[in-house]
C-alpha cells in the first residue's frame, strides 16, 4: 500500500512538471501520454496521445502509441523514436 501511494505522489510530481511544459509540442504529449498510461489512466494517456497525433499527424510513433494504450496493451518500452 504504501509503495503505491509514492506511486501516485511521483504520478503527481512529473504531471506537475509536465504543466508547465510548452503544450505546442508533441513530444511533451506523448511522454505525458507514457506518464498517465504507467499510472494506468489510460482515458488521459489516449486524450494526450491524441494531442500528440494532432501536432504531428503523420507521427507513426505517435499512432503507435495511441494503438497501443487503446488497446491496452502492457507497458514493455517507450515508444520507438
């Protein structure tokens, strides 16, 4: 119980961070889309991969990220770069 709560404190922390971020890049969406789905909010990982796809639409990374948390696919590595 108590390694889940400093889980979700470190959860917090980054997506604080992740805030004050520029949100015109797609980069940012797409770690922020990492962030929430390893948290396992996947409606706010798909809702950022999706942003990411809008900044970069022809991004197969992207998409694949988007596949992968739609489909709720396991976390086994970042998405290729």
């Amino acid at each position: 119980m108590r390694a889940g709560r400093a889980a979700g404190a470190r959860l917090g922390e980054h997506l604080g961070r992740a805030a004050r971020l520029p949100s015109d890049r797609p980069e940012i969406a797409a770690a922020l889309a990492e962030i929430y789905r390893e948290g396992g909010r996947l409606a706010e990982a798909a809702a950022e991969a999706r942003r990411a796809l809008e900044l970069e639409p022809r991004s197969e990374k992207y998409q694949i990220l988007l596949y992968q948390i739609e489909r709720g696919l396991p976390v086994t590595s970042s998405v290729p770069s």
